[in-house]
C-alpha cells in the first residue's frame, strides 16, 4: 500500500501527499476527487474490487490501515444493512438467519477467516490482525463470525491435526457457512472434569458404532456437523482413551432436544446417541488422541474471549456510568472497581494477548468481570432491571458466564499450574 494514502469511500484521503483519488485496481494516481467524503477515513472494498484484489491490497497494509480498512469495511455493511448485530460466543435462535447472511457477505467479499490460510478460503494474515477484526467488530457493535464452535474451535482443530481431505471438505464451507458446527463435549456428568466422559464410539469395522449423551451444546438443533469427543479405549488411563470425533449430524439414530432457558431462549441442546454408525474418516488426528487436541482447542476458545470481550465491556461500563446519575457511594466504588478491571483486561491483552498463556488469564477475567458487571448494573438500574430488556437478561445469563468454556475454579487451577508454575493438585487418576 503507498505510503501517504488511507482509504475513504470512494477516494483516498491525503495524509501528507498529494491530493487525489487512488485507484487500487490500476495502482496509480488518478484524477483528484473529493477528499474527506467520510470524515472517519473508513476504507471500502466492495464493489469492482475482487476477492484477490482486497487480499493483495490488505497483505500490504500496516496494522493501523488494516484496522481502518477494517472499520470501513464494517461501517458500510451496516449502512447496508448486511451486518448480524453482536451476541457474544453462543448464536441466538432468533438471530440464525442474519448471522448466516452476515457471514456469506464478508466471505464473498474477502472478509471471512483473518488468519485462516487462503487456500481455505481465509485472508491468509496473522493471529494479530484476527485480533484487530475482533476489536473493531466488537467497537461497531457487529458479530465477528457466524459462530464460535465452526470458525474457532472446528476449524483450528482441522487446521491442527487434519488430513488433506478433512481440511478441503471443510474448512472453506465452514467460512462460507455451508457448514454450521455445534460442539459435543460436556456431559450431565462430565462437565468441568471432562476426562470422565462416557459416551463411546466403539470401533466396529470400518465405523465407530457410537452411544451415550450430550448437553450444553449450542446451536446444535442447527448444525450440520458437530466436534465430538468420545471413549474409544476403555484400557486406557483416563485421559487417553478418548478420540475426537466430526461428526454428521444426519446420521440415524442421533436426537437433538432443545433446552429452555429462564431467558425465554433455547440457546442449548442435549444431545441423544443411539448406535450411531459414523464412518471412519470422522476421525479427527489419532485414535485415542483426542484429548490434546480438545484442550488445544479449549485453549483457542478461551483466548477468543479476551480481545471482543474487552472492548464490548468498556462500552456497557461506560453506558452504564452515563445512565447512572444518582448513585451511592457504594455502587460509585463497585463501578469504579469494575471500570478499572476492564482497563486492566485491555492492557493485558494490548501487551500480551497473543501468548496462549494469556488465554486462561483472560477467560477468567473476562467471565468474572461480566458476572459482576451484571449485577451492579442491576443495581443501579432497580428492580426494572430485573424485569424486561437487554440488562435482564444479561443478569439472567451472567452466571453461566463464570461456567461456559471451563469454570472459573478450572481457570484458576490452570493460571496456577501452567502459568505460575505452582505444585500440580492431586487427581483421582493418581491414585
């Protein structure tokens, strides 16, 4: 990208160069057009720009004119009306159908997997620019992706231990939301410990002859495939009998049962598995492999918590200081205590958000940040807050917060061991 230049609809404003209107299709200067046509320098890359077009051009970008170029990019879709509003890791029913628009727009256009090769249909740039498509997607208020369980963890897990076949099925139709993903892990009795999950997928033959139970899984009334983990080695110790499943959703004998929640929304499913036939090729990596590939995966999950969530926290705390003219001392403090976390969590994640060691860091206070910014703003709103609208039902949710995507308790444990380097806790598995 020429120095001197950002984009503008329509235009390239001049930052210390000549006044004109750069043509990226033709790679010159071309006859001087209006400057300053949207006074926040937004790039644009729809129209006669090609999918190849946008990629070269942004693979020359430094970071602070990917991240116009980012917010150009989403401030026209929502001056289309193309956009899915934000909702966080976990896709509401009622917003199926426009995150699904929302994705194919941005793959159409060159948009869809920042940091995903392209040859999978992705932008081919780094970890840090998907960072960036995080924040400003997160400023403008707009979903990053179609959902978290196919673009974060399906995807990064073929990308991780696929073969050649698994990646070219389908990665790309995971970008052009051909294929919707739900994840299958959690059990009634395998949630945080999830090492003593149940559910088997004998081998038989050529096929895994698959049984057991579900829950906590998203969209799954949804999804056409499903990541699935599974007992395929009863001999083995706990943690190493387990296979990583991707699993066709269709087949016979798996039951979906949507679970309502006192939101209103049914948001969660159990899973039913009933002598499921699932061909060989589900495999994912090795046989009995597939417990480090899940926590690599879990990894990847809690990191994508940290960036997004930051900045949508910053702006409920600030519009929850601006609604709340007549506080006490007490809540004063609470939302001062809460502001200041917040700007921690940024700096932490400005300074160090690629380091996979952040990741369980950032989930944790992310989750206990939200939690308790649910429950101040509660307070400070009254008992209103607690009836309709946006702030009831972020107080309903906030305690799974603290749940989904490994407790609180588990993060911790995690920032001490890994982390810190204290003295592993004992197991069970030790004994």
């Amino acid at each position: 990208m020429p120095s001197g230049y950002r984009y503008v609809p329509g235009t390239r404003e001049t930052i210390g160069g000549p006044s004109g209107v750069l043509d990226p299709l033709e790679g010159g200067l071309a006859a001087p057009g209006p400057v300053g046509a949207d006074s926040r320098g937004f790039a644009t890359y729809t129209g006669s720009m090609g999918v190849d077009t946008v990629r070269s051009v942004i693979a020359k970008s430094t970071f602070a004119e990917f991240r116009i170029d980012v917010a150009g990019f989403l401030s026209e879709a929502q001056d289309t009306a193309d956009t899915c509003p934000a909702y966080g890791a976990i896709l509401p029913p009622n917003l199926h159908h426009q995150a699904m628009h929302w994705q194919r727009y941005c793959y159409d256009r060159g948009w869809a997997g920042v940091h995903w090769p392209a040859e999978h249909g992705g932008m081919g740039l780094t970890r840090a620019h998907n960072l960036v498509w995080h924040e400003e997607c997160a400023k403008a208020e707009v979903a990053p992706y179609l959902n978290l369980q196919g673009i974060v963890l399906a995807g990064e897990a073929i990308m991780r231990a696929g073969t050649a076949e698994q990646r070219e099925r389908f990665l790309r139709p995971t970008l052009s939301n051909e294929i919707l993903w739900c994840q299958l892990f959690s059990e009634p009795e395998a949630g945080s410990d999830l090492g003593s999950l149940r559910s088997s997928a004998l081998i038989d033959g050529g096929h895994f002859r698959l049984n057991g139970q579900k829950v906590w899984s998203s969209n799954a009334q949804f999804a056409q495939y499903g990541i699935l983990l599974a007992r395929t080695g009863f001999d083995q110790a706990k943690h190493k009998g387990i296979s990583f499943l991707l699993l066709d959703m269709a087949l016979p004998g798996i039951e979906v049962r949507p679970i309502k929640q006192m939101t209103g929304d049914a948001e969660f499913c159990e899973v039913f598995f009933d002598e499921v036939l699932v061909p060989g090729d589900a495999l994912l990596g090795e046989l009995h492999g597939g417990w480090a590939l899940a926590m690599a995966v879990l990894e990847d999950e809690r990191g994508g918590a940290g960036a997004a969530g930051v900045v949508s926290l910053q702006r409920r705390l600030e519009a929850m200081r601006n609604r709340a003219t007549n506080l006490g001392d007490v809540e004063r403090q609470q939302l001062t205590d809460l502001m200041s976390r917040g700007r921690a969590l940024q700096s932490l994640m400005e300074l160090h958000g690629e380091d996979p060691k952040i990741a369980p860091v950032a989930k944790l206070m992310n989750s206990e940040l939200g939690y308790d910014e649910a429950r101040v703003e509660a307070t400070t709103q009254g008992a209103g807050a607690m009836l309709d609208g946006d702030a009831a039902d972020r107080f309903l949710y906030a305690p799974g917060m603290r749940i989904a995507g490994g407790t609180s308790e588990i993060q911790r444990n995690i920032i001490g061991e890994r982390v810190l380097g204290l003295p592993r806790e004992p197991r069970s598995s030790d004994s």
